[in-house]
C-alpha cells in the first residue's frame, strides 16, 4: 500500500535511527512501519510481549483517545523502554486546531506518566498534520495553550 503524504510525514518527525527496536501501537495496514523498517529500524505492529520499545508510534490518537482502545494504552505502560519515546501523529481536521490536537494527547498522556517532549507540525496534503513526541516523568517543552 503506498504511503500518504501524512504518513511519510509521521516518518520523519518520527526519525527513528537504524537499529532503534520501534512498536507501532494501531498499525493497520503497517505503512507506517514499512518506511520505518526502509529506514534500518526493526519494526513490529503486532507481538505487544517482545518489549521494551525504544519508539511506540501510533498515526492516530486512538491509543490515547478511544476508551475501546484500552488495550492499546496498556502496551504502551508494558513495553516502552524506561528512557523510551511514543510519538503520535495525526491530521488536524480543522485549521488551527493543533492545540486541542496537542492539548488532548498531553492530557491524556499524563494519565499515564508521559509528558510533551516535542511538538512537530506538518504542511501535509490534504489537510495540516501534528505530532507529539512523548517521554517518560514530564522532560521536555510545555505543551501550547487553546
């Protein structure tokens, strides 16, 4: 399947370095993982018993935001590396909504231990991309206010 434009996007910001153990929480068809394996990393979108993760990606906020998807925040608590990553991206739907985009995953990150590191915005077609880059115990940057 070939990749949106958002997700070559999401592998970028997601920049995960060759040799990087990466977990992609929600894969879908496995695009995402796909350019990420392109890119040297070792990749799995499935077995959630093979951590710890470096990186845990997810191309949408159904891991934070979908009460159904209750199992897929708990591998993120299982297996991300103590000094770990998750990234999160997503489309923005309405313009100049990337602060309730980055507002509700920070919120609803910090339920579970993981604070805004990094915040990426993306110029992708057909509509605006943001990604929220999240780590362990409240290191890096305040996320935006709105």
């Amino acid at each position: 399947m070939p990749a949106s434009e958002r997700l070559a996007w999401a592998a970028g910001v997601v920049a995960a370095r060759a040799g990087e153990r990466v977990l992609e929480a929600g894969c879908g068809h496995g695009v995402l993982v796909s350019l990420l394996a392109d890119r040297g990393c070792t990749v799995l979108g499935a077995d959630l018993g093979a951590g710890p993760f470096d990186v845990v990606v997810s191309s949408n906020l159904r891991a934070f935001h979908d009460p159904r998807e209750e199992a897929a925040r708990d591998v993120v608590d299982r297996v991300l590396a103590p000094d770990g990553r998750v990234v999160v991206a997503s489309s923005v739907m309405t313009p100049g909504a990337d602060a309730a985009v980055v507002g509700t995953v920070a919120r609803l990150a910090a339920g579970r231990g993981l604070a805004v590191a990094v915040v990426h915005h993306g110029a992708t077609a057909p509509m605006a991309s943001a990604a929220v880059e999240l780590r362990r115990g409240g290191r890096g940057q305040a996320p935006p206010s709105g």
